[in-house]
C-alpha cells in the first residue's frame, strides 16, 4: 500500500494506491478535513491547533488500516509527502511545521518520499507553472474521481500529483478510482470532503457515531 498526501491543518488531501504486486485494483482518494473551533470555545490557539492536529493522526490511522494486512516487510505501507513549500503568513508556516512533524511522527521508521511541489506538477501536467485548475482537470481526465468542493478537489488531485511523482507507484497499472470520503461519514465525520454533506464533529464529551461504514 502507498499513501500519498498533500499536507494541510486544513485539509489533507490523500492517495491510497495498490503496491504493483498487489490484488488490489482501486486508488482510493478522499480529503481529510478540520476546522477550527469558534473562539468562544477555546481557550488558545495553540490548543486548538493540537486538537485539529490529533484528527488529522486519527484520520490517518484509519486510511492505514484500510488497505490489506501486510504479509511480509516488502508490503509494509510505503508514504509519499508533498515537501511543504512554506507560506505567506506566520500563522499558516506554523500550522505546515505541525502538520509536517505529525505526519514523520506518524510514519515513524518508515522511509517517506518527500515530493516538491513543482515535481508533483510535472508530473501530471507536464509542467511546474500547471495552475489548480489544470491540476485538478488532468486529474480527472487521468480518471480520478473527485468531488467536494474547490479546496477538497485541489487537495485530492495534488494528492494524486505527488503519487505518481514518487515513483513508488506504476501509473501503468490499469485500475479503477473511487472516492471513499463519505464512506467514513459514520465513523469519521472529518474525513468528509463535501461542505454539502460535512457532519460537524462531535461535542466535547459526547461519544463518536460508531456506525457501520
């Protein structure tokens, strides 16, 4: 299995993609989404970061353990990361060092293939200067599936961008795409792309949905 994410706090866009040996013939792609608490909620910012930060980790537990259990070492999840390029402001730098720590920390021993951004553009449109537009346009002219809103499907098709730069993945492979964020709606309101549908997070204290997927 090969998880290839475009990292954001808010939200994170993923691959999940078969190993070339593997019986699986599904890329699966979905977003991983958070928001912040209303202020009146919260106390600091920094506390609110960490909250959102440990839905991202639980998120991404749950996409590991969707695909098949490894057999030996050779099947063990394998990670490609698009290298976060920095920002405009000191409060989105921030939020990209946190979630960039979350994510080594997550994948612990496990080499990960950091992507460039510009990488991660020639290698689906052929060009570093290739807009969100044209991103998400050949993603879906490659055939992946994408739904949600304007930031959900950038997050999925620069997710897909940085699979098939890595180079851990065979693009060659004839396989079929499908969308599984709503999937998670019962167990994982977070991880659902479309505003549309989004299901807010549970209360402080209330108990998570424990619904049938």
């Amino acid at each position: 299995m090969i998880l290839a994410l475009d990292p954001s706090l808010c939200a994170t866009g993923w691959c999940l993609a078969p190993l070339p040996e593997s019986p699986v013939d599904e890329l699966l792609t979905g977003v991983i989404t958070t928001e912040p608490a209303p202020k009146r909620q919260r106390l600091y910012q920094a506390e609110d970061d960490a909250q959102r930060a440990l839905k991202l980790y639980r998120a991404l537990q749950d996409l590991v353990m969707i695909g098949p259990a490894p057999r030996n070492a050779l099947e063990l999840p394998q990670y490609a990361v698009e290298q976060p390029a920095g920002s405009q402001s000191a409060r989105g730098a921030s939020a990209l060092k946190l979630v960039q720590g979350l994510i080594i920390g997550f994948c612990g021993t496990t080499p990960i293939r950091w992507v460039l951004a510009s990488e991660a553009k020639v290698a689906l449109c052929g060009k570093k200067a290739a807009s969100k537009e044209q991103m998400v346009a050949q993603a879906v002219k490659r055939g992946l599936k994408i739904s949600g809103n304007k930031v959900a499907q950038e997050a999925m098709a620069d997710a897909f961008a940085v699979l098939l730069a890595s180079g851990l993945w065979r693009p060659d492979i004839t396989i079929t795409t499908k969308n599984y964020a709503v999937a998670f709606k019962a167990k994982r309101p977070w991880l659902e792309p479309p505003a549309s549908e989004r299901v807010s997070p549970p209360a402080s204290g209330a108990p998570e949905s424990q619904g049938s997927t």
